[in-house]
C-alpha cells in the first residue's frame, strides 16, 4: 500500500499553496514535514486527510483515486496545533466518539479508550470535560482520539507548537517513543523547527513555497542539503550563505575575505558558486577576520550574533552568553572543514567530508534539553 | 465530494423564502401596471398610468414625508437616551441586572397592544398623561384631537417602545470596549466629558451606526402604532406610508395602484437607507 | 461637572426612565380591576383609595364575565402559528446558516456574502408592499384565513432573524471541530446534528426567542389575512379596542397578550451577554 502523489497544484482565491507536488509515502513509516510558515505543510496534510481539493495532478492510495474519497470514509487520525475536542463531551466520549461512529460494542469502547488513556497518562481526567483540563492535557486528549481509531494515517500539524518550551520537550519525547511503536500506520508530523524533526527520527520532507525541496532521512538532509533553500529551511538559524569566486585556489568572498581551499573542496573548479556555512561553525577567534557586531541576542545558553564583514552579513552562534554592544568590533574564523558549496542554481555541488556534526548537533540538543 | 451536502443546508430554506418573497414581489411589480381594482379585477395592461397618478398624488409624497420625520427624529431621539441610559448603567454594580430586564422590556412587547394602552394613556379627560399635565401646570393638551400633538403622541410610543434596543445594543458594545484607552485617558488627566468625546464615543461609532440603520430600517416599516392610535389622523396628520398604501390597497381594493405605491416606496427606501448606511460608515471610517 | 453632583443626576434620570418604562403596564394592570365608576370619574391609580377594585375586566376577558368576550380562543391560535413558525423558521434557518457558516457556495457573481445578504435583507421589505400578492396568494391556495397560511408567511419573517443570529453564532465555532467529526466518521450532516448543534444551544435559544417575539408581535399580516375562522390576539385586542369594550377588560386582555412576552424578556436578557449582540451588529 501506498499513497502516490502526482504534480498536485492547490491555489484558493489567487494563492498558491501547493506547486507541483509529487512524492510516494509506503504504508507504514513516520515522516516529518519540515518547512516554515506558509509552506504549504498544512495545506498538504488537510489534502492528505480529504480536506482539501486539488486543482490538477493526482493523489491515489493504492492505485485508486484518492480525491473523490470523502474525509468521513478515509479513516484518518488528525491532530491540530490549535488543541480541538467536543466541548459537550467529557473525555472518555471525546476519546470514544470515533468507536461509536465506527460501531464497536460497549465493552470493546471503555476498554480501548481505557487503553489509550493510559498510554497518555490521562485516565485521571475521563470524567471531566476538555474546557476543565490545561492545554497540554487537552492536546493529549486530541491525540489520544487520534490514536485509538483504527486509522491507516495519523496526521499531526505542529502539534506542539501552542505549548509551553517545557512541555513541548516532556510530549516530544513521549510522541517519539509513541510513534516509534506505531509502526502499523503512516504517521505524518508537521514542523517548523527542524531540531524537532531531528530529534523525532523519521523520514523527513521539506517544503517551501508550495513545493517539497527534499526528502530524505533527517541526518541525510542535514548533511547532504540538496540546494541552498534546504540549507536554509533546514538550520536554525538559517545556513549562511554568501556568493563568493574561486580563483587560483583561493575562495574570495570579497576583496578582504579570502581564504584557501579546504581539503573536501580541492577538485572545486575555478567559478563562480555560492557558499554555505552553518552559524555554528563560525567562531570568535583573535586575530581573524574582522567583523562588526550588528545585533546580538541571547538564545537559551547561546548567543547569537549577526556580524558583517564588510559588505557581507553572517550569523554566528557562540557557546555560552557574550555581551556585544551594537556596532562592537570582533574577530572571526571559519571552520572551513565545514563549507557547503552549491551551484549557480542553488543545487548542492560539495559537503563537508567527516559527518560529525550532525551527530554534534543532536549532542548540542540533549544538552539543551 | 460536499456538493450534495452544500445544497442539503442551503436549498430548502433558500427556496422557501424566494418562493415566499420574490414570487409575490414579481406579482406586485406586474400588479402595478394594471387596473386592477374592486370593479373589474384582473391583469389587464395599462402601461405607466399608476405611476402618473402616484406623481400627481400629493397624500402619497405627504405620507412619504411625514414617514421620513418620524423615523428620523424617532430613532435620533431613541439613540441620543439609549446611549445616555447605556452610559449611566455601564458602570452601575447594584440592580444592574434588573435594570437591564425592565428597561428592555418595552421592546419585547406587542406594539400594537401597547398602543391600546398608550390611547387610554392619552384619552383626553380620563387618561393621566392630562392629570399629569395638570400636575405640573401646564393644563390639559389635545393629545390625539391636534396635528402636532397628534406626531408627538407617536413619537412618544416609538421612543418608549425602542429606545430599548439602542439600550441593549449600545450597552453591549460599551460592555465589549477594552479597558486600556480609558486607564490612558484618566493617566492623561482628562475629565469624564473629554474622555467620553475622545475615547468612548469613537470607539463606539461602529456599533452606532449599525443601530442606527437597524433601526432606521424597522422604523421606515411604522403603521401598527400609528393604525391604533390615531388612525392616521386628525385628518392624515400621521399617516404614513404603510398605512396609505394600505387604505388604498386593502381597504379601497385599488390593487392596482397600491401595487405602483409599493414599488415606488419599497425602491426608495432601499436607495435611501442604502445611502444613509454608506454616508454613516463613511464618517465613521474617516474618524 | 463634580461626581456628588452627576450621581445626583443619574440617579434621577435612571428613575424618571424606569417611571416611564413602567408606566404604561402599571396603569393598565390598576385600570383591568375598575369598574364605570372608576373610569368615567377622571384618571384614578390606587385600588379601594381611588376606585373600588372588580375582577370583572379578568372574568370578561377570560369568557366567564357577564360580556361575552374571549381571549382564550385568540391566544391559542396566536400561540399555534407563533411557535408553529418559529420552529420552522429555526428549522430551515439553522440549516442555511450552517451552510453558509461552512461551505463555499459561488452561482455567477453571486457569492456566500450575497446570499447572506439576501436572507438578511428581507427585513428591509415593508409588510404592506407583500401584502397584496399573499392576500391573493393564500386565497388561490384556499389558506386565507387559516393558521397554516399565517405560519406560511410568518415564516418569511422570521427565517432572516434566525439566519442573521446563527450564522454569527456558528462562524464563531471553530471549523476544526467540525473537520474533526468528518475525520472521526461523521458525514457533514451528522457533524451538523451531533456535533454542532449541541454546542450551538445558546445561540438557537436567543434565535429562537427572537422568532417567538417577532411572531408573536406581528399585527399586519394577522390582519389582513385573517378575518373570522382564525383570530390572533393582537386582531381580537385591537377590534375589541375599536368597538365600545370597557377599558377594565381591554387593560386585562392588553395584559394576558403581554404577560409571555415580558416572561421571554427576562429569559433573553440572561443570554444577550457581553460582545454576543455587539458582534452581530458591526
């Protein structure tokens, strides 16, 4: 079984949200949209859930037509970021309400809703009704709904996004563990923050724009970024990136910051390309480049500095918290072991060699956590 | 994959009310071009002659006229004490909710029936709005026998049985008004009727005006009041509208021209209340 | 303008108005219990200091006076095409407003907004100018005269003001509970019947009120449509006003037709609570 999509476009009132979408999910894996506001994430799961219609292309489960199918019939689990139950049932109906649609007996109902709640860590609250319950508790409901139906897809759009940093962290760790052993279903997680969807160990696809830029697993994408909008899409902050001339050698960045050719990039040709390099693996470091210090701002136990090296603006994050006032001058140097280089297009041409920071970059995450 | 469920909600009642609606009101613009009366009933063809005899029929634009004054100067009157009323009880705590039940009572109740009572009310020698008058003084007045105080005496009831409805409406909207711009104003030291110039009553415009046509709109319907209390008169010095059209139609049976009468007062009213609804927004949106 | 003073004020003012507001009511509940000689000797108000009170206005109006006048009868029928009416008007209303709250709907230019707008705008439409074609109407389909053919009209009346107040209650349910039934199963209109509709309750009771008050209020259509076979209270009060019924029993009949309606004002006034009514209105 598999869901097949084929350069599916979706436009409402003039705007476009879905520009030639096409893409094959299997049966039963755990995928991850990652994509920024307005990327058509949303837009592409309601498709998916039947609730939204498509202007051309195609969607077929298994061969057969997808879009005639009506939601009510395609036994799909959703879960919204906004948290959304029955306000007039208690919990236990709320999270009954798909088995008594489905028909199933009495005995099975309270035993599979008793099942779930368990799992979730709500059974405490079955009596109550959801407008009684704090949004983390009301979004445990929603997906216990979710879950306990015999669905083929479960749908889950920034489910975490409307709650609390501590929270957020304590549900996306149960989500993997719950989700990890959902294997029996295709499970669709949207987000925008792509340390989540590293973190959750799935497939992931990026979007922007209304179109899917890349699919993949999460440590491919985070090495192998297929063109500069994945690099930026998929670092937070975005992967800089900055025109620059091979010459000789030599990559000039501009008339002051010029460097040798590393190691990884020695059959690069001499050209024009554009260069990618992560925030982390620029770093304060005496007597480099000279830079001067546009904004800085303290993210958690990070800073992170928007510097320009002449005409060149750069994001840097540094361990640990620095105070820069506006207009400071500072020094900076590349790790250009690190240097992405990508074509006139934007297509990836060349990686770092050693996959070390992706696995130092899911180290960085635990520690934050 | 919706359409059948789209027409289910939206059909039968769509049909139902054009069924009930433009079918009668594409009768009465065919209606209005015939002769149709008591005498020889029927649709016959006479072209514009209706409409000539509505031009040159001067109780007609009289009663249009009259209409306009009243609805006017009833619902300025209804606004100006609603919003007096609303302000005086929007900050009250005791009784609030009582005052609100009984102040909005006369607007619950039948207006013709109220208008039994108000013409006991007015009865000249045995009703006490006269032993009021001559309470304070100023003698017995001809409440229903006089042109003038004939209009007051509707004007009176309409104030009476509405005002309650620019009430509630102007209270809900003070109730729903945020609290910052008045804590900025009292920061800034103005007094209560600058800061009702400045700060409430722009704040409020909005809500304002969609009472106002509200109101503007069930006003220019009025004939239930004015059929009770004064049938029209002394004379026709309070016939409106409705009420001609009706004398015409129903009880003289010119169905005919009364179908003309209604077509010309229903366009005019709408051209006129769509006219005072854009030029209102209009102010309101350029404060 | 100092605050001793402006209490002073208001206070009057809020008390002159009540007055007012009261007036009418009380003057008619003291006039339903004279008798001639409390009426015909000037204004009276104080039973047995001014008048001699009577229950003879109450047992006229109620059929077991000497004058053979009922209300009873009229209340009734009044009471049959009000509540027949407003349930169809609730019936069919609630079911465009759901429609329009939900779903897109497009024929030529024509788009939700001016649909909504026609339902609305029927209430710019002066009964008069109707009145013809139902006359003629309901006698072509034998209704003149009857309680069905008033529900009928009634039901133009009153479907607007049940569209208006649901559409706004409904458009303020958030759409994701409703994707959420279809998803759990629900055809859209079992979403609508289980789903929405138990969470729309205070939004069909402040619709519904509005339908009984309007209805029952209505003068023009039960007087022109009906004649002998069917009376509604507001015809049978008003013909008992024109012709020389005693004031007592007018009063008491004037107040039987009132006495729901101020039971409705106070169970609206409980649900008309705060932004509800501003938000429909802007």
């Amino acid at each position: 079984m598999s869901i097949v999509a084929e350069n599916i476009n979706l436009t409402v009132d003039g705007e476009t949200y879905l520009r030639n979408v096409s893409f094959e999910l299997p049966n039963e894996d755990f995928f991850i949209i990652v994509g920024r506001t307005k990327a058509g994430k949303t837009t592409l799961l309601r498709l998916l859930a039947g609730l939204e219609e498509i202007d051309s292309g195609s969607l077929t489960l298994d061969g057969d037509d997808l879009t005639k199918m009506p939601p009510w019939e395609r036994k799909v689990g959703m879960v919204y970021q906004q948290f959304i139950n029955y306000p007039h049932l208690n919990n236990f109906e709320n999270i009954a309400f798909p088995l008594r649609r489905a028909g199933l007996p009495e005995d099975k109902i309270a035993e599979a809703v008793n099942k779930v709640a368990a799992v979730l860590g709500v059974e405490e609250f079955l009596e109550k009704l959801p407008s009684e319950l704090s949004g983390g508790q009301q979004q445990r409901i929603a997906l216990a709904r979710a879950l306990v139906k015999d669905s083929k897809l479960l749908i889950l759009d920034e489910p975490l996004v409307n709650l609390d940093y501590k929270l957020r962290e304590q549900l996306r760790e149960e989500f993997k563990n719950i989700f990890n052993d959902q294997r029996e279903r295709l499970v669709i997680y949207s987000t925008t923050e792509p340390a989540e969807a590293m973190e959750l160990n799935g497939t992931v696809i990026v979007m922007h724009e209304g179109e899917i830029i890349q699919i993949g697993a999460a440590e491919e994408v985070y090495n192998r970024p297929a063109n500069t909008r994945v690099a930026e899409v998929f670092n937070d902050p975005p992967m800089n990136l900055v025109r620059g001339v091979v010459e000789g050698n030599r990559i000039h960045l501009n008339q002051d910051v010029i460097m040798a050719l590393p190691a990884h990039l020695q059959n690069l040709a001499a050209g024009r390309y554009t260069f990618g390099i992560r925030a982390a693996d620029i770093n304060l470091k005496p007597d480099a480049y000279a830079a001067e210090v546009q904004l800085g701002e303290i993210n958690g136990s990070e800073t992170i500095l928007h510097i320009k090296l002449g005409d060149i603006s750069l994001v840097t994050e540094q361990e640990g918290v620095h105070q820069y006032d506006l207009g400071a001058s500072a020094s900076v140097d590349f790790d250009l072991n690190q240097l992405y280089v990508f074509d006139n297009n934007g297509d990836l041409l060349f990686s770092p060699a050693t996959n070390s920071s992706f696995e130092k970059a899911m180290q960085d995450q635990e520690k934050d956590n | 994959m919706f359409t059948k469920y789209k027409l289910l909600f939206l059909l039968p009642g769509l049909l139902v009310l054009m069924a009930i609606i433009l079918f009668p009101l594409g009768f009465t613009i065919r209606v209005s071009f015939s002769s149709w009366d008591v005498i020889q009933p029927g649709l016959d063809w006479i072209g514009g002659n209706n409409y000539a005899r509505m031009i040159a029929d001067s109780r007609f634009w009289e009663a249009l006229q009259r209409l306009s004054f009243i609805s006017v100067a009833s619902v300025l009157a209804q606004y100006v004490l609603g919003f007096s009323l609303a302000l005086m009880v929007w900050n009250q705590v005791r009784m609030k909710r009582f005052i609100r039940v009984l102040f909005l009572i006369p607007m619950m109740t039948t207006p013709v029936i109220m208008s039994v009572i108000w013409r006991t009310v007015f009865h000249e020698s045995l009703g006490p709005a006269n032993d009021l008058m001559n309470l304070i003084g100023i003698g017995p007045v001809a409440w229903l026998s006089t042109e003038t105080m004939a209009l007051v005496s509707v004007l009176i009831v309409e104030i009476w049985q509405w005002t309650p409805f620019m009430f509630l409406l102007l209270l809900a909207g003070l109730l729903s008004l945020p609290k910052e711009p008045f804590l900025a104003a009292a920061i800034d030291g103005a007094g209560p009727i600058r800061t009702f110039f400045n700060v409430t009553f722009p704040m409020m415009s909005a809500i304002s005006v969609g009472a106002i046509i509200i109101r503007l709109i069930e006003a220019s319907k009025i004939m239930d009041t004015v059929y009770v209390l004064t049938s029209g008169g002394p004379g026709s010095a309070t016939e409106t509208s409705s009420y001609y059209i009706y004398i015409r139609g129903l009880r003289d049976f010119q169905i005919g021209y009364s179908a003309a009468l209604s077509i010309t007062y229903l366009v005019i009213m709408i051209i006129a209340l769509t006219v005072i609804a854009k030029v209102l927004s209009r102010l309101v949106t350029e404060k | 303008m100092n605050s001793s003073g402006y209490k002073i004020f208001k206070f009057v003012f809020l008390a002159f108005w009540a007055s007012f507001v009261v007036a009418p009511f009380l003057w008619a509940l003291t006039t339903s219990f004279k008798t001639i000689n409390g009426v015909t000797s000037g204004a009276t108000y104080i039973p047995w200091v001014d008048y001699e009170p009577s229950l003879d206005g109450w047992r006229n109006v109620l059929g077991t006076g000497s004058q053979g006048i009922n209300v009873i009868e009229p209340f009734i029928s009044s009471a049959y095409v009000t509540i027949g009416a407003s349930a169809l008007s609730l019936v069919l209303g609630t079911f465009v407003a759901y429609g329009l709250s939900r779903f897109k709907y497009r024929a030529g230019f024509i788009r939700n907004g001016d649909i909504t707008f026609f339902f609305i705008s029927q209430r710019i439409m002066p009964p008069v100018v109707l009145s013809i074609p139902f006359f003629l109407m309901l006698q072509q389909l034998g209704l003149l005269d009857s309680i069905f053919g008033l529900i009928l009209v009634y039901i133009a009346l009153l479907m607007p003001i049940a569209v208006w107040v649901m559409v706004d209650f409904f458009n303020n349910i958030p759409k994701e509970i409703d994707e959420m039934a279809m998803l759990d199963g629900c055809s859209p209109l079992q979403t609508f019947l289980r789903v929405i509709l138990p969470n729309a309750k205070p939004g069909l009771v402040v619709a519904g009120l509005f339908c009984v008050i309007f209805g029952w209020n209505d003068f023009f259509f039960a007087f022109t449509l009906t004649f002998t076979e069917t009376q509604l209270l507001p015809v049978a009060i008003v013909s008992l006003n024109s012709s020389a019924t005693p004031w007592w029993s007018l009063s008491a009949s004037a107040l039987i037709s009132i006495a729901p309606l101020i039971f409705v004002a106070v169970l609206v006034e409980k649900y008309l609570d705060r932004g509800n009514l501003a938000g429909a209105v802007k």
